[in-house]
C-alpha cells in the first residue's frame, strides 16, 4: 500500500511540476526539430527506437515495414530510394519519414563519410520490424 501511495505521489507531483512549465520540455528543441504525424490506424502500435551504421558501399536492403519509418541522419549523407519516389538525399541533422508498407533501400552517398542513423519506427504490433522485398530500388 505505502509503494501504491508514493508511486501516485510521484505521478501527481510530475503532472503538476509539467503543468507549472506551460507544458514545455526541459530541454529545448533545437531548430532542426521536425514534427510528423503518424496515423495509427485501427491497430495497436509499437514503437521501436535504435540506431545504425552503415559504411559507404553498404546498403539497408530493400524492404518495407508495416508502419512508419522516422530517421534522422547524425553523420554522413544518406541516399534513400523509395519504390515511386525521387531519391532523397539526406544530410547529418536532417530527417525523413518513409511510409506505411513502402517499399525501401538505403545506403550511405558514394564517397560519404560512415552514417550514423537515429530510427524510430511505429509498427503493427506483432509485425516483424522490417519485411524483405525482391524490388531492385538502387540503381547499379
């Protein structure tokens, strides 16, 4: 009972202490902060966060996820070729979305110094994070 009592003491005194700040963040978003919305759907949502490396001559390999890619490029510059879509180019402190069952390849600019990837994606629960395809997107 006292851990119930103290846990509550700790939600209600965050919730005020974030109500008091005008409901900012501690940290200030720099200027490079992007927003997207990401539709949920009917299904519930999992949300995985990691990070990658790829060096120049390495690509992610075509597939495609049921749900939402978010990236944002920390070095490097990053070629990505989604099916339907010009090539995007993505350079370090930039970001982009790839969308729901889009199917995808990426790999670092020939020449790039090694990229460093920040991912996050927002899946249909119980789907595997990344689906092969046999689509060929980066040209030879």
């Amino acid at each position: 009972m006292k851990t119930f009592a103290i846990a509550g003491f700790v939600v209600l005194t965050a919730t005020a202490a974030f109500a008091q700040s005008g409901g900012q963040l501690a940290v200030a978003q720099g200027g490079n902060t992007k927003n997207y919305d990401v539709p949920a759907g009917s299904k519930p949502q999992t949300v995985i966060i990691t990070t990658r490396d790829l060096k120049d001559g390495e690509s992610t390999s075509p597939h495609m996820h049921y749900g939402v890619e978010m990236t944002q490029v920390t070095s490097g510059t990053f070629e990505c070729f989604v099916k339907g879509q010009p090539v995007m180019v993505v350079k370090a402190g930039e970001s982009f979305v790839i969308p729901r069952a889009a199917p995808h390849d990426c790999r670092p600019q020939p020449g790039s110094v090694p990229v460093h990837l920040a991912v996050t994606l927002v899946i249909d629960t119980g789907t595997a994070p990344r689906s092969p395809v046999t689509d060929v997107l980066i040209p030879k």
